[in-house]
C-alpha cells in the first residue's frame, strides 16, 4: 500500500462536489434524504433513504415526503432547543429499543449540537446517532511533538482495539467530540487529560490554536455499524510543542499506547493507511504548516489546501 497524500484527503472528503460534475452529484444526492426541522428552511443533515425506511419514526412527531425527499421534525413553533432535543432523544430511544441500528449500541450519553443558519443552536442529539441524521459536527484535535537536533518526533496515539470504531488505528495525540455548550479549548483541555494524562496547566499555557480541517466523511465499515452514513466535520486544530520529558499516557480505555514517532515514519504510516482517515487530514495540516509538506515538493498541493477546508452543504458555527 502507497497511498498519496491526496488519496487520504479523498478517503476523508467523499462526499461528491457539485461542481465537479453536476449529474453525477444530483444522481449521489438522490440517495439520501434532507434533514429539516420545522421552521427551518435550511437542510441540516443527509439521511440515507434506506435508514429513512428502516427508521420506526414515533407517529406525529415526524413528516416523510418522499417526493422532495426530506425527513422534517415536527416541532411547535414556538419550540424551544431543549423541546426539539426530547423528540430527538425519544426518536432514537424508540430505534434503541428495537435495536434498530448498529450504530446506537454505542450509546456515549453525550450530547452534539444541531445549528440553524444563524449560527442558533436548533436541537441536540444523542452522539451515536448523530451521524444517522448526517448533522455536521465538531471536534478537536491536537498533536504534541518534540523538537531536537533530529528535527520533529510526533506523539502517536494506537486506538484500543476493542473500541467500537477505528479499533487499532493510529490516531493524533489527542482528539475528542465538542459536546453542547462546551468550547473548543475546553474539550481540548478535557480530553487531554482523559486520553493522554496530560497535565491541565501545561495544556492551557502551551496548546496553541493553529486553524481547523472541514471535510465530508462517509462512513465505511472501520467505523463500526452501518456504513454509507454520513459525517460533516470541522475539527479544531491545536499544536503543542514540549520537551523530552514529557510523556503521554494512556488514561481511559480509549487509548493502547503512545510511540514517538519521527516524521519519516509518520509518513510511512500514512501510506500505509494506519492512521484513521481524519488524523490523516490533521496530520497532512501539520505537515504543511511546518514546511513538511510544499508547493515544490507536493503535485497535488492546491487540491490538498481546498479540500481539506471544505464548505459544508449544511449551517455551521
């Protein structure tokens, strides 16, 4: 396996521009319906038409149109975010109870928000379910490196291989979910902590926020459960340059191990597929922002840079 750093950016951005070629997307589209809520013009996810069958949508709380292909959410009008959350929550409490996804057995008790046009947060949803309704989401991810008179080593993070998505892949150093009403160094500082046994004052002093990576996943069977589903994403992006004796360690079960990988073999891992898709991307942002990856020595540099500051089809913050 020798995978380019453009086929990794394709593995993580599927979803299909229109641009590109507009048939071809009308013809991909058609395979989902739009996620609406009522009193929101906006779409705000993609759900696929054979979930949209398999669903038990509770009676009165939903309306199909299968000529417009959308799933709308029939909220009052006056409805408040934390309404629209409980008919989501007994939406999937029913699929929960007939084990109607693969996807919702790995309930986290975590809840993501759903955001309208205008930036207002519309609704949240159960984690595990989120990616059944195609709602963008949002998460942080920060690689802590050391630097020495043989250039850059990267902290390597192995994912458990008994966690229900991407078991045993290589993953950045730290990388976790925004949850409803936490900001993003907040969910950076926590998962630091959770994951890698972090100290709380080195991250909060040190972590810099260098940007973010957006993409469109769609997930394939490494996720776990069903496949086809699909993942808007924004990632936050943080780096964290430290010094020799400082060590991650596992902390929860989320995590096998920490190597220290130099840049070299980070690369050979990439082309190996070893790392989940999204760190692929992060790491690809690591690489360019320190002068890894350039314009002289990449072909594909341009496609790289768009592609992984994809403009989502659906309302982000």
């Amino acid at each position: 396996m020798n995978k380019s750093y453009l086929d990794l950016v394709n593995e993580c951005d599927r979803f299909p521009y229109y641009y590109d070629d507009p048939v071809y997307y009308k013809q991909y589209v058609a395979n989902y319906h739009r996620f609406k809520i009522s009193g929101c013009n906006a779409r705000l996810g993609y759900i696929p038409n054979d979930v949209v069958k398999k669903f038990p949508w509770p009676k009165g709380l939903w309306e199909i149109d299968e000529d417009k292909r959308t799933v709308t959410l029939l909220a009052a009008h006056d409805a408040t975010a934390e309404q629209r959350t409980d008919l989501l929550a007994r939406t999937l409490a029913d699929a929960v109870k007939e084990d109607t996804f693969q996807v919702l057995r790995g309930w986290r008790n975590e809840l993501y928000p759903i955001y309208g046009p205008d930036k207002k947060l519309l609704a949240s949803v159960e984690r595990s379910g989120s990616n059944l309704f195609g709602i963008m989401t949002y998460g942080v991810h920060l690689t802590v490196y050391v630097k020495g008179e043989d250039g850059i080593r990267m902290w390597v993070a192995r994912r458990s291989r008994t966690k229900q998505t991407y078991p045993g892949m290589l993953d950045n150093t730290v990388g976790g979910g925004i949850s409803t009403g936490e900001q993003p160094f907040e969910s950076l500082v926590r998962e630091a902590i959770e994951e890698a046994s972090l100290p709380e004052d080195l991250v909060r002093a040190n972590a810099k926020s260098v940007g973010c990576v957006t993409y469109t996943y769609i997930r394939d069977a490494r996720a776990g459960g069903e496949t086809g589903l699909l993942q808007p994403e924004c990632e936050y992006v943080y780096d964290l340059e430290v010094d020799p004796s400082v060590v991650p360690k596992p902390c929860d079960t989320e995590v096998e191990g920490f190597q220290l990988y130099t840049v070299d073999e980070v690369k050979t891992a990439l082309a190996n597929g070893e790392f989940k898709p999204n760190c692929s991307v992060v790491l690809i942002d690591f690489f360019i922002r320190h002068n890894i990856i350039t314009q002289e020595n990449e072909k594909d540099y341009l496609e790289i840079q768009a592609r992984i500051h994809r403009r989502h089809e659906v309302p982000t913050l």
